[in-house]
C-alpha cells in the first residue's frame, strides 16, 4: 500500500483505472471534469486500456454506457447537478436494464440560483431510481467505495448500476492522504471483466431487450428490482469484509463515532458528518453527550444499520444538505420511517443545512443541537443557516433576518 | 454495382407476423435493411412504430429498444465496446428510428456520433410525422399536410412551415463531412438495398435516409403505399441520391416529373390542398424549388 496526495477527483479516477474500466463517457461539468481529463491522460499514457466515448452531453455519456455495459464491458462515468438532471431519463433505463455502470459524483446543486457549490440536491432527488447510492466523507472513502461500487454492482445478485457521491470542492478539489491499493491486490478483488451472467447483445446468441412489459408482469420485475437493491446490502457487507482483510479499513453502512452512550445522535451524509464529529467531540467535553451516525451506504437504505446506531438515543438531529421542497429534507423520511418502529422510538427533528454550498462549520452542528436538544417541541424542520426574508420573518427560532 | 432481384440476399431476418398496421411501410423497409446486412447484425431501435410492432421476439437479430433520443448514444458505446473487447470485426451495428427520433429529439445525439466518427449504419424510417403516438407534426412534415397537431380550419391550413425550411436529414448528416449518406425509399427496394450494401462497407458513420409513407397517419388505402413512394419520387417530393466523401450523385432519376397532384390526391391529410388549386400551387411550387436547389448540388 502507497500513500498518495489526491483529491476527490483524483482518488475517483485512480479507482476506475485499477478497476480497469473499459469504457469511459463522459461530458464536462464543474466539479466533477478533473475525474475525465485524469482518466483521458492514462488512457493517452497507456496506463489504461479503454476506449473514452467523448459524447456531446450527460444524456449520452450515460447512454454510451449502456450501449458498452450491453455487450459486458466495464464502464464508468461522472457527473453532478445539471448534468445528472440531464441523466435522469438514463438512470431508470441503465437499471431496468441491469447494467452494472459506475458513476462518480462530485456533488453541485440544482440551479437556479446558479451555484457551483456542494449540496445533495442532485443526488437526492435521483435517490428513488434503482441505482446504489454511497456517500463518501473523505477522499480516502472516495477511493475505497468507487472499488466496493464496482465490486457490488457486478455481482450477479446485484447487477445494479452505483454511484458514489462526494462533496463538490469540499471532497472533488481538497487533497488529503489516500492508502492506494497496488493494482495486483484490485485483481484479487474484481475480475478482469465483468462476470457475464445476464444475456448480452450477440448476434450468435440473439436476444430482444428493452421491451414492452404488461401491466400483469409488471409488478413482479419491479419488484424483483427492489429485492435486488435491498440484497445488495448483504453483497456490500461481503465486499466491506474482503476489503476489510485485505486494506484494514473498515467500512460500514452506517459509520458510528460516540453512538453507544449518546442521548443525541446527528445523521447525514458526506463531508458535514466529519465536520460533525468534530463538534461532538467538543459538546461532550462540555457534558452533552452526542454521538454521529455518518450513513455512507443510503440506497439501499440500511435500516437494521442505523436502529442499531441509535441505539438508545431519545433525539435524533437529521442534518440535510438538501430541501424536499414543501416536506422536508430528503434524508429525513427515511430514518423517521427506519426509527418508527425502533424499541425506542426517539424524537427525530430535521435540520437544513449548507445548501448551496454554505460552509457547514463546528457551529453550524452546535446550533443544531442546541435548536433540537429538547426535542420535539411542535416543529420538526429547522433551518438553522437561512436568514429570513426582508420583512423579518424568521425560518427557525432564533435566527434573524 | 446495380443490384438486381437475383442478386437480393434470400434469408429474412425477420419471423412471420408483427404488430404493425397494414401497409405499414416500415416493416417492409426494415426486411430488406436487414437482409441486405445479414445476420452478423446488432440492432439498435430507437422508441417509434418500430420498436413497438416488432416487440415478442420478431427479429431474428439481436435487437435493443432503447430510449427516445439516445439511439446514437448506444451505439457509440456498443462501438468502443467491441472495438476493447477485440470483437468489433464482422458484425454491422444498425440504429433505425423515425423522423421524430431522428430530426427532432435524436438529432443531438446523432450528430454527436456522427462527429466522434463512430462506426454504425443508420436508418432513418421518415414517415414524416409521429405515428406512434398517434399523427403530430414533426421536422419533416411536408408543408401544409394536415397532422393532429396542425389541423386544417378557419385560422389554420396545416403545417406551416415552408417546404424549403423542412429538415432535410441527408444534407445535415452530408454537413458534418459523413463519409456515406443516401436517401432511399421504400417503393425501391433494390435501391435501397444497394444504398445499405454500399454503407455496410464504410468505415465510420453512414446516414440512409428512408421515405416511408404511412397509410394510417397520411389517410391512405393502406394496398397504396408502395405506389404511393413511387409517386413521391416521380413527382420529385423525394429526390433519391447518394453522398460518397462529398459528392452527390442521382441514383434514380426522374426523366420528367410528374405533378405533385397525383402524389397528393392518395392521401387524406392533403385533401384541402388539392381541393385549393392556389394551395395545391404553392406546394408545387415548394417542391420545384427544393427539387432544384438539390438537383444544382449534384456533381
């Protein structure tokens, strides 16, 4: 194992070429470009046998992935924010179709406003579309879940599309030391190729595909499609495990740090929970004892993962980087629905946080728990960083316009 | 090399019976297309008629419905694909689709595949206008033809949009320097042939431009389709020609073209222009102009 200095897109990249994709399409979008131009250069060097397919847009970057994952070839793209809005229609089609493709995602936000900057709006709002979604919390998890990514999603169990997202600038720009794999161990952990257990377009073994399917048929592939996503977990725990013996890294759905004792227990996504557990360190030396549930694996949604997290906890804080417009945060729903039936059932309030890119500093977190400390006290959305409009409403209690 | 019917590859890739309407024009140009390639054939349909009246296993080809506008897409990905995997050789990757995924919602895509110089056939099936959901008005739907979505009445005649301002596929594939690109026509079945022969020996992209008149959507005895594609090209409403590295050439010409009328009176959705002798007029007229602002192209 070598240290390396890498930044998010960098870590991406280096997990693709060990994973020795064989097609890569891609289309530029800031900040995730630098993954494509480093994958162009091993291709221009020789360092990675591949074919880049240098589409005119996100559209067909995911749709010339198809096209190469229908005749078994490894593929990887990248995107983020307007581009995998662009994607969208792609998406449900590369997991209907069961193509196994990786996509790295420098996450950006929605526009408009027009805004370069992190949040999860865009992965989010594609949460429901069949694919895995990971969320990396440093550079080094960029690394470790592009290479879990291609190992879950080629599984004959799985065979689901995956994307791995990280905090735009926070995570694609910021260098920070990488354990990189030498390539023999990634040969030891993904086949050269994808395994091909599914029919593939050849003309010695022809096949229709992306048919028309009736109503009486239908629910039974949806639901065959569920199933496969919610299996994958057990598939991922596999792979965690050989990476485990193998790196020494551990890796878990949900990443706890001071869950065991804690009465207040903050969950998110991404490079904020890192930012978190620093200030619950902080909180705890002042006697409040918090404890941050980091959830990395978030489809399939890891239940069992994060009841167990909680453990005991009578408040639970979801921080969103994220708005559902006109309900809540996006991550919210999910642990209120995962928490419902907990032994403890504990309040679960719901905090906006960083969109846009707003920095999401110590203090932020401390607001937050100061603002949902009590509980459920007849509000459950707070959105601790919004100034209020011009005439001096405020969103949250306490925050001025 | 002229084709002649001795010489037509005699195995038919597809399986007897099909979704599609009678006289349906697509299912008889998709037969020969596929024939003149032969089994060594990925298919890539784009959503359209053809997609859906081949649907329960009618090629005998490997055949992928994909989506509306990506067509081109995919197999520029099937392309490189095969190219890493060291089995690109032998084996022809065809895209069909309609003037609707092809003129309008593909014709993004397309160009991006044309551009990168993927390798590929493509097919477009114009029946100049979107019969699969049920007759609007497309890129290529001839002036004043009367579609659902530019009816015929008191503030309206049909389409609009003047017979010169129609997208003309086969000039905007010639524009991105495609080494081969031909129009073709489905009352001309060796022609059409010999324009996919001709392509399938290309390396790189190749554009044939089909016409493909629609009883259902056009108001026509559906026994009339085929005259009714020979008409259009007698009347010079289709001009048939090929494109090699730039040059054009006429690869079957009408001696002397006969009036739009003939073509017109088969089908419903002119009825208003032939009963207008001055709209009937102003489609002549259209179609002389385009019919020579492409004959002085020609080499």
């Amino acid at each position: 194992m070598t240290t390396e200095f890498w930044n998010g897109n960098r870590a991406a990249a280096e997990a693709a070429r060990q994973a020795r994709v064989q097609v890569v399409a891609a289309y530029p979008i800031t900040p995730q470009t630098h993954t494509v131009e480093y994958l162009s250069e091993y291709v221009a060097a020789g360092r990675l046998d591949a074919r880049l397919v240098r589409v005119e847009s996100e559209h067909s970057a995911l749709s010339a992935c198809c096209g190469a994952s229908a005749v078994g070839a490894r593929t990887f793209t990248a995107s983020c924010s307007q581009g995998l809005q662009l994607m969208s229609e792609v998406l449900y089609f590369a997991s209907g179709m069961r193509f196994p493709i990786v996509m790295a995602i420098a996450n950006r936000t929605l526009s408009v406003p027009v805004s370069i900057w992190a949040d999860h709006q865009d992965t989010l709002v594609n949460r429901d579309c069949g694919w895995i979604q990971l969320y990396a919390a440093s550079v080094q998890e960029v690394y470790d879940l592009v290479l879990m990514a291609f190992r879950t999603a080629e599984d004959p169990r799985v065979h689901l599309p995956a994307m791995v997202a990280y905090d735009g600038f926070i995570l694609s720009h910021a260098s920070e030391p990488v354990e990189a794999l030498p390539d023999e161990e990634i040969r030891a952990l993904l086949p050269p190729e994808p395994p091909h257990l599914r029919p593939l377009l050849d003309p010695n073994d022809p096949k229709q595909f992306g048919e028309v399917l009736f109503p009486d048929f239908y629910p039974d592939i949806e639901y065959k499609k569920h199933r496969a996503l919610e299996e994958s977990l057990e598939v991922m725990g596999e792979a965690f495990e050989d990476f485990h013996s193998r790196t020494g890294r551990r890796l878990s759905p949900v990443e706890t740090h001071g869950c065991e004792d804690a009465e207040i227990v903050l969950v998110g996504l991404g490079s904020m929970m890192q930012t978190a557990r620093h200030a619950a360190t902080r909180l705890r030396a002042e006697g409040t004892k918090v404890g941050v549930a980091q959830v990395r694996v978030y489809r399939p949604f890891p239940d069992r993962d994060l009841v167990e997290a909680v453990g005991g906890a009578r408040t639970v804080l979801v921080l969103d980087r994220d708005i559902g417009y006109g309900s809540a945060g996006m991550v919210y729903p999910d642990v209120t629905r995962a928490l419902y039936h907990a032994p403890s059932r504990p309040d679960v309030l719901n905090f906006i946080v960083g969109t846009g890119g707003k920095d999401i500093t110590p203090k932020t977190i401390e607001r937050c728990v100061e603002l949902g400390r009590h509980g459920y006290r007849g509000m459950s959305v707070f959105w601790p960083d919004a100034r209020g409009p011009a005439e001096g409403i405020a969103y949250t209690p306490g925050v001025k316009a | 090399m002229t084709v002649r019917l001795k010489d037509l590859p005699t195995e038919e890739l597809l399986h007897k019976g099909n979704l599609a309407c009678a006289g349906c024009p697509e299912m008889v140009g998709f037969r020969h297309v596929l024939r003149a390639l032969g089994p060594e054939t990925i298919v890539i349909n784009a959503t359209g008629c053809l997609a859906v009246i081949t649907q329960m296993g009618v090629p005998k080809v490997p055949h992928f419905h994909v989506l509306f506008e990506n067509a081109p897409a995919v197999v520029s990905g099937i392309d490189d694909a095969l190219r890493v995997q060291g089995r690109r050789e032998g084996v022809n990757l065809l895209v069909v689709a309609g003037d609707g995924g092809t003129a309008d919602i593909g014709l993004g895509s397309l160009s991006g595949a044309i551009e990168r110089g993927q390798d590929f056939v493509y097919v477009c099936f114009d029946n100049e206008m979107y019969m699969n959901t049920g007759g609007q008005r497309s890129g290529t739907t001839p002036y004043l033809a009367r579609t659902t979505t530019t009816p015929v009445g008191a503030e309206s005649r049909g389409e609009p949009r003047t017979e010169m301002r129609r997208k003309d596929m086969v000039e905007i594939a010639v524009a991105h320097g495609i080494p081969y690109a031909a129009s073709a026509s489905i009352g001309y079945p060796l022609d059409l042939v010999e324009r996919v022969e001709k392509a399938a020996r290309v390396r790189g992209p190749t554009y044939i431009h089909v016409h493909s008149p629609c009883p259902t959507g056009w108001g026509m005895d559906p026994a009339k389709t085929v005259e009714a594609a020979q008409l259009a090209v007698k009347t010079g409403c289709v001009v048939l020609y090929e494109v090699e590295d730039g040059k054009r050439r006429i690869t079957r010409g009408v001696a002397r073209r006969a009036p739009v009328e003939e073509y017109l009176r088969l089908q419903s959705r002119f009825r208003h222009v032939v009963a207008d002798p001055v709209a009937l007029a102003e489609v002549q007229r259209g179609v002389d102009e385009r019919y020579a602002a492409l004959l002085a192209r020609m080499a």
